[in-house]
C-alpha cells in the first residue's frame, strides 16, 4: 500500500516549497516527492489517496529534550509553594511529584503527553524520565504507550543521580543499561536510547565514573541537565574546584553523542570545550523563562559552531512556539531585534534538532524528498498573504506559531498516527479520563 498525498503546499526543507506538490509514501520511506504535474508515480488499486489542497505539509518537529512524566502536573497547587530560585522549584515541585510516580502515572503521563506532542505535529522526541519509587521497567512502560501504542518516534533515558541514595543511583544505572539493550533487540527504527544523568550537582564523582565506564560499550551518549541554574556551576566549584563543563568532560561524557540541556551558566573557556568536543546543546526557553533561570547565549554559541538545537523541558506540547520563544527571547537578551534571525534558530530547529534525531535513530529524518523517513505533517493554515519559497520562515515563526493553525495528519515512519486530527487506534476521552482519575491519586499522594 502506498499513500499519495496531494496538492498541497509541501516545505521539503531541502531550499524548496512545492506550491502544489505531491508525496508518495510507501514502506516507511517517501519514494518521490515534487510539484504533483512532474510526479511519475500514480495510485493504483489498494493506494490511498490524501487530498492536502489548501493544506500546508511540513517535516514533524523533533523535541530534543523533554519530560513526559510533567504531563500530570498541569494544574497542580502546592501550599506555601513559592520558590526563588532553580533549587527551590526542584524540591519544591518536581522531586516531590516524581518520587509520587507509580506504574499507573508513567503510563498515563506518556500517553497524554504523547498524544498531545502528536496534536501539535511533533514526531520525535527525546525524553528524560524519572520516576524514584517505581525505576525497574519504567522505560519500557513509556514505551509501550508512545511508542508501540501512539507510533511516537522516541530516544529515552532514566535520570540517574545520587540524591535518592547509592541505591537509587545504581537502580538507575540499570535501567538505562537494561533499556539500551532492549532497544538493540527491536527490529523497527522508532526507539533509541541515551544514558540519562540528572545534573552535575546531585552526582557523586563515584558514580560518574561508574558511567564513564559503561559509555564506549553501549555506543550511546549521555543526556543530561547543564548549568540550568547557577547552583549547578557553585556545587561543581566549591566541591570539585571545577566548573561543571570540565567536570564532566574530565570523565569523557561530553562527545558527539552527548546531549546537554539548558546551558545557561557557561563560561567562555567552557563554551571552547564544547566547541571542540561537538555535543547536542539543547535550548529550553519557555521553560527557563518559566522557572526563572537565565538565558543561554544561544547565538554567542551558534557563531562558535555549537550544535545548539531545541526542546521543551517539558513545559507545553508545541514546538514551533517554542522555537519563535528562542527567538524573541535572544533579541532581549542581546538588547537588539537583529541580534538572532530567523535563519538561526531555522538552523537550531530544521538542521541541528534532525541531526540529533538522525544520529540517535541512525535513519535519514527531517526532508520530505525521496529517500528520507515519511515523519510529517498536514496543517490547516489559512493565511491572508502570499506563501512562497523566500518567506516560508517568517509564516513558520510568526504565522504558525501561536497556535493558528490546525494539525489534522501526522505520519511517522510511513504510518499515519493521526487522521483527520484524531489519534489512530487510541479512545482519546477515555485515556484523558483515565488520566484524570490517576491525577487525582498522585496528587493525594503529593499531599500527603
């Protein structure tokens, strides 16, 4: 069976916008791609045909790095919960709901997260879990619902860190180990896996050491939180009389491979260091504007060459808000509205996100040409000026963003997840009350 999808607006994302054009799915691949007047290719019996005129089609976006497990945390009050600084919000709010995380809120929190990652046209994510009572299997209990159930092209890891004790440190050690061996044995392309570390400040130099010596085996990097707040780089100096960059590339976790969210608090000798060694850096705007971190020097970072991309820390579904958010927010940073352009954060969200998905999953993601994985989107996007080749940029920023638009189709590796803007084989208000009743627990269980 193959899928033609028709006479729409189609962004390859390869310096072209076919103004009506035609992709043609079959396997998981596009076969042939191009204005639908020059496509070879016609259906045949048992093909089907997905009529996207007056629709706009765009590669689905990645989100380089997130937390399903935040999901149930929407709406949650907290008595005398009023943090000031990044420390407080983690003890506060966070390491109160994830210790409270049972195997009925994993699979809940992965679903609706899921689900609304679909919604919002995202295709791949990268996922950061952490769930101290429940660590044995939780990845696989993420899997089962994004992955096998939603179609949800997903890299997971488990937070490793040392402040549930040596313990809790090796039972996260294990389950990313176990988990990157259970991804080697699946015969489809949709998971991957990183080794998950929490932060600098909550890992022993024991324990980093214990991961250093598992990373060139597993052929995998790390995915870790750096310089989210300052307390990051103040435990790291006071304690080990280094910053936290060097700390961790003194036990080689910084390479090609690694993915570093956040980093807010860098200075300039470790800014070269990542300049060197190449890692994933993973910008989180909305999220640090939320918990009032800082600001990373995105555009500082992508002049040096760093290979600066984009997530969500888990904070909302929609990743083209997100990436208009970089983008506002570099030009406050740097008290100038020419400081960063859309061609920047084009190369943050269109070139640096897929070359972290396509190093992970080892396929060729991120183009609607010939060749290339079918992860996309169709969007209903009505818009009362031209749409061309020259200007997609400023309509994907300033258009798109802010939610005026519908997603009514997404395909992943070839197979339509949603349709007609309705999730493929899933009782979307039965999971959402589903959801409901497991929230009402877990915050019982937070209160108490």
């Amino acid at each position: 069976m193959r899928y033609f999808l028709q006479g729409g607006k189609v962004w390859t994302n390869d310096e072209e916008l076919l103004d009506e054009g035609t992709l043609v799915i079959e396997g998981n691949q596009i076969i042939e791609a191009g204005e639908s007047s020059e496509v070879e290719l016609t259906p045949e019996d048992g093909d089907e045909v997905i009529d996207c005129s007056g629709k706009l089609v765009i590669p689905g976006t990645v989100n380089g790095h997130t937390h399903l497990y935040s999901t149930l945390a929407r709406g949650l009050s907290l008595p005398d919960y009023s943090p000031e600084n990044l420390s407080e919000v983690l003890t506060g709010l966070w390491w109160k709901l994830d210790r409270n995380l049972n195997r009925e809120a994993i699979k809940a929190s992965a679903l609706i997260g899921g689900i609304e990652l679909i919604k919002n046209g995202v295709t791949t994510i990268f996922d950061h879990h952490s769930s101290p009572s429940h660590v044995e299997g939780s990845l696989g209990l993420i899997e089962e619902e994004v992955v096998d159930k939603l179609g949800l092209r997903s890299s997971l890891c488990y937070e490793v860190t040392d402040r549930n004790g040596e313990e809790g440190a090796h039972q996260g050690i294990s389950e990313n180990i176990d988990w990157l061996s259970r991804v080697n044995n699946r015969e489809d392309d949709l998971v991957a896996g990183q080794f998950g570390l929490h932060a600098s400040f909550t890992l022993s130099s024991e324990t980093l050491k214990e991961v250093s010596s598992y990373m060139e085996d597993l052929e995998t990097g790390i995915h870790i939180h750096l310089a989210e707040g300052r307390e990051d780089q103040e435990n790291s100096l006071n304690n080990y009389g280094t910053r936290v960059v060097n700390r961790l590339d003194n036990f080689g976790l910084i390479d090609k491979r690694a993915i570093l969210a956040h980093g807010l608090h860098l200075s300039e000798p470790e800014k070269e260091i990542l300049v060197e060694r190449n890692p994933f850096l993973i910008n989180n705007p909305r999220s640090n504007m939320n918990n009032g971190a800082g600001v990373a020097d995105v555009k500082g970072l992508l002049d040096r060459g760093v290979r600066v991309g984009l997530g969500n820390d888990g904070f909302g579904f929609n990743m083209i808000d997100e990436f208009r958010d970089a983008l506002l927010l570099q030009k406050i940073y740097h008290g100038s509205s020419s400081a960063m352009g859309l061609k920047d954060v084009s190369k943050m969200a269109f070139d640096h996100n897929y070359t972290l998905a396509e190093t992970a999953f080892d396929v060729k993601l991120g183009k609607l040409i010939s060749g290339y994985r079918a992860d996309l989107a169709v969007v209903d996007y009505p818009t009362p000026t031209p749409l061309r080749e020259e200007n997609f940029l400023g309509h994907l920023y300033f258009g798109l963003s802010g939610n005026n638009y519908d997603v009514e189709t997404v395909f992943v590796d070839g197979s339509p997840v949603m349709r007609d803007s309705k999730i493929v084989g899933v009782d979307e208000e039965e999971a959402y009350r589903e959801a409901r009743r497991t929230t009402e627990k877990l915050w019982r269980r937070i209160s108490s």
